[in-house]
C-alpha cells in the first residue's frame, strides 16, 4: 500500500506586505500535498485598530485614540 498514491506535492509560498507605520511583514508558508495535506506557516501580524475602536462612544462602550497598533508572531 503506497501512502503518498505516487504523487506528492510540496508548494512554497510567500506573502510581503509594507506598512507605512509599521514597517515590512514577511509571511513564508509551505503546504506538503497529495490526497492529503500538511501545512504550515510562520507570520508575523500587524493589525490597525478601526474607527469604533478608537472612537465610538455608547453607554456600554468608549473608544479610545490612544491605542496602539498590535503586533503578533504566530
């Protein structure tokens, strides 16, 4: 019984992003694929706050300008 059923596939993949503000993101991913697929990554996330989160106001909530943007590696 042959697992890989003669094919494998293996795809690399890079993602590049530039941010103003925050400087450049570099995303590798590499996905090892047949009938069935192993997958994995490394990045590194950037993510701006949105106007409610800075601004909007209601009785259960307050924004707030002083946030910062939030950096993750994951």
């Amino acid at each position: 019984m042959n697992i890989f059923y003669k094919t494998i596939i293996i795809t690399p993949d890079i993602s590049w992003a530039k941010y103003s503000n925050a400087g450049y993101f570099f995303y590798p991913d590499l996905t090892i694929g047949g009938p069935h697929k192993i997958y994995g990554n490394r990045s590194k996330v950037y993510r701006v706050h949105t106007f409610a989160d800075l601004y909007y106001s209601s009785i259960t909530e307050q924004g707030n300008e002083n946030l910062q943007p939030e950096n993750a590696i994951s």
